[in-house]
C-alpha cells in the first residue's frame, strides 16, 4: 500500500495564503521539524498538506466517524478542526491557520511522534522493535502508526489530559501468532493500540468520540485488563460492560 502522502505529491499546493473557498491571506506559520504548513487551509482545499491536517484533527470529528485520510477538506474535516480548535482555547472557525498550526506543532516531536507517545512504545512488536514483517510495507505501518497516535493524543486530551499507556501496538504477523492472534489483525497494519493508565470503561466511552472505528474493552473476550482502539473500516465496537 503506498503512502498517502506520496500519492498525493502530484496535488501540492502552490499559494501560501489559505487555500479553499472564499478565503483570505493569512501569515505563514513556523517551521516545524516533522511537518509544517506554509499557510492556512479551508474547506475545498485539497493535496497533501490537507491529509497532514487530518492526520492530526481526524480525532476530534467528535460524533464517532472514522474520517477519511483522503486529502479533500469538506465537511467532515471542518468539523474536526473546529473540534480541536475548541478543545485547544482557539477559535472554532473551522480555517485552519497559523494558531492551529501553532497548536499542532505543540502536540509534533521532531521524529513525527506525538507529544505523550514515542515510536518506540508503539512499535514493541514482542520485543523485537520496528515496522517489519506485518501485513503492509514498513512505510505504511508507521503512517497508520502516526495516525493511531494523534488520536491517542486526542483520547487522552478528551480524558483530561490523564497519561495512558500504550502496552501493544504494531506486531509482526509471527509477534501477533505468538500472543494468540490471526497473524493478519489490525495490530499488523500499525492500525491497533491496546491502552491502559485510566478507567477501562471511561476510555471505552470516551474512544466512541476520537475517530476510532475498532473499540473493544471489558466484557469483551480477553479485554478486561485494556481498551484496545484501531483504525478499521466499516466499525466495529465492543465493550458491552461499558454500554459499548
């Protein structure tokens, strides 16, 4: 599967004032070591730097849609920036520009990691570290990884700012054989965080809300003791003793 972000190359926009409708100039926000934006973006803007803003709002949509990483910047990915805009003290105009940028850059490592989760948490892959040997290309997992991770961030922030704990993420298909899965689940695409550090049930509910399509948790089989959060589509939630 080949990364969004390069099959996307060829749409990169060229202004550096906001691109979209009925939109106007706005300055250029900061340089940012993983990724940064040259100006602001509105809806009907459309190219890679609308797939990196969604990678980093699509959690906080807020109605449990598991938005598109898709590069177009409709409805959808409005309401996602007025969500974190909202949550982050900004004004919820649904543009987005340097103040959320500012805010973004805030919650970006330089390696592209997120501010409260490091690759090396969630790429254990039974001890063995990395991206390899799962069901898509090591570039592909660690794409889903990024995304997974931003929603955590959101998880976490809707949580009030509570510390969780990634205790799986990536395997390999032998690392998912090995702990009793299908060698071919979620957790082989870089898509699956299983999480702890808060109130099960809590973070079972509070997941329906950050753009998780997979939810398992208590009452369901062998998720008492985590929540486990994943990027599938169509959704598929369960965490009946959380009303899940």
């Amino acid at each position: 599967m080949p990364r969004l972000r390069a099959a996307l190359a060829a749409l990169a926009l060229t202004t550096t004032g906001i691109v979209g409708v009925g939109a106007a100039t706005s300055a250029p926000a900061h340089a940012d070591e993983c990724y940064s934006w040259s100006g602001s973006l509105a809806e009907g803007a459309s190219g890679p730097e609308v797939a990196e803003l969604q990678t980093r709002v699509a959690g906080w949509i807020g109605d449990g849609t598991n938005m598109a990483i898709d590069g177009q910047f409709g409805p959808q990915t409005t309401r996602a920036v007025q969500g974190f805009q909202s949550a982050h003290g900004l004004a919820a105009d649904g543009v987005a520009g340097q103040a959320t940028f500012e805010a973004i850059y805030e919650l970006q490592n330089a390696d592209c990691s997120t501010a409260h989760f490091s690759w090396a948490e969630v790429s254990q892959n039974c001890g063995a570290g990395g991206f390899a040997g799962g069901s898509v290309d090591e570039a592909t997992v660690k794409e889903n990884l990024e995304r997974s991770m931003w929603r955590a961030e959101a998880l976490r922030h809707r949580l009030g700012n509570h510390p969780l704990t990634v205790t799986d993420g990536f395997r390999s298909a032998s690392c998912d054989v090995a702990v009793g899965g299908s060698g071919s689940g979620q957790h082989t695409y870089g898509n699956a965080l299983d999480l702890v550090g808060h109130d099960f049930c809590s973070m079972a509910q509070t997941a329906t809300t950050t753009g998780y399509g997979g939810i398992l948790g208590p009452g369901f089989p062998d998720h008492d003791d985590h929540v486990h959060v994943d990027l599938r589509s169509p959704s598929y939630w369960s965490a009946p003793s959380c009303g899940v």
